[in-house]
C-alpha cells in the first residue's frame, strides 16, 4: 500500500497536526510513504500561464505549457499513485492553509483528475482513502464556524474521493489535554478498522 503524506503546518516541533500525522502514519504501518510538506517547500499559485496551458490538448501544448504544467504532473501522478492520503489540516483563521488551497489547484484538472459528463462532474480519483489531521485553537469541526472540513469532504468528492475520515483535535485552546486524548483514540479506531 502506498501512502501520500501531505504537511501543511507552518509550525515545526509545536504543530499537532503534525503529531498525528506522525501517529497515523505509524498506525496505518505502511513501508512506503511520500511525503509532500508544501509548508516547508511552498508551492507556487496558480497563473494565467498555468490555466492556458491545462486546457490544451497534450499534442498542442508547447515547451512553455509543459513547463508551466510539470509540477501539477507530477503533484498529480503522487496521488494517482497513492491508495491512502494523509493530510494535516490545521486550521488558519477558520479554513485550511492557503498551502493545502495552492495544492488543491494543483491537482484539480479538468480530464485528468475530473471530467465533465452528460450527468455532470465525475471525479477520477476513484478508490482512494483520505485521512484528515484536523486541529484548531477555537474553531469546533463542523460547526458554524468551520469553512474546511466541509470544502475538504466536496472537494476530494468532486475529485472521486469519497472515503474520508477526519481526526480531529480541535479547541485546542479550550482543552488540549482531552482534544488530544480524543484524537488519538480516533486514531486507535483507525489501527483496529483495518
């Protein structure tokens, strides 16, 4: 089993979602992991140049598009190659980081990570499972004041990706100790699933 792990903590040695990716990774067990920390190496946003160059066919796109395309190539081909996607989800200011945004836009191609169909979207990213690192100093998941979680869910959706679980630790500032505690026996849960 091939596991994607996707960092987007600005913190280092303080970040909780990079405890429990570090704690799902050691549940799940598995030997070989990729690991994409876009926090550490940001990726670049998405441009004009970019948009153009999706919407070409292979054959047509020149030396300028393919460069232009490369790292969402090869940001894609890790996913398409990957059965499990691990991702830290910290929250910044009630969303995700604008990494994970910039990540996103990346991957998300029309025709080759979706398609538009008669019935509408069909993602291609079918038989994959994600595993959300969630954590937030006040931000509940799911509540009110939450923008990411529900965006994670539509959009790996739209993507194909269906199968999601998050583990969250949020309120942080509220009880660390018991959100923590929480989040690890989620954690325990996945181990004893598989």
């Amino acid at each position: 089993m091939a596991t994607l792990r996707i960092e987007t903590s600005v913190n280092r040695e303080n970040s909780v979602t990079r405890q429990l990716t570090d704690r799902i990774i050691a549940t799940l067990g598995d030997s070989d992991v990729v690991t994409r920390d876009i926090a550490s190496e940001p990726l670049p946003l998405i441009d004009s140049t970019w948009a153009s160059a999706r919407v070409k066919p292979a054959e047509e796109r020149t030396e300028l598009d393919q460069e232009a395309l490369a790292l969402s190539d090869a940001l894609v081909a890790e996913v398409q190659a990957a059965d499990t996607i691990v991702i830290s989800a910290p929250i910044y200011n009630f969303t995700i980081p604008a990494s994970l945004k910039a990540w996103i836009d990346l991957i998300a191609r029309v025709g080759v990570t979706f398609r538009y169909t008669e019935d509408g979207p069909q993602g291609l990213l079918e038989d994959k499972r994600v595993i959300v690192a969630f954590a937030s100093g006040g931000t509940g998941i799911d509540s009110a004041a939450d923008f990411a979680s529900g965006y994670l869910r539509f959009v790996l959706g739209f993507l194909g990706i269906t199968d999601v679980t998050f583990v969250a630790a949020d309120q942080l500032a509220v009880d660390a100790e018991g959100t923590i505690a929480r989040a690890h026996a989620q954690i325990d849960a996945l181990r004893d699933a598989a």
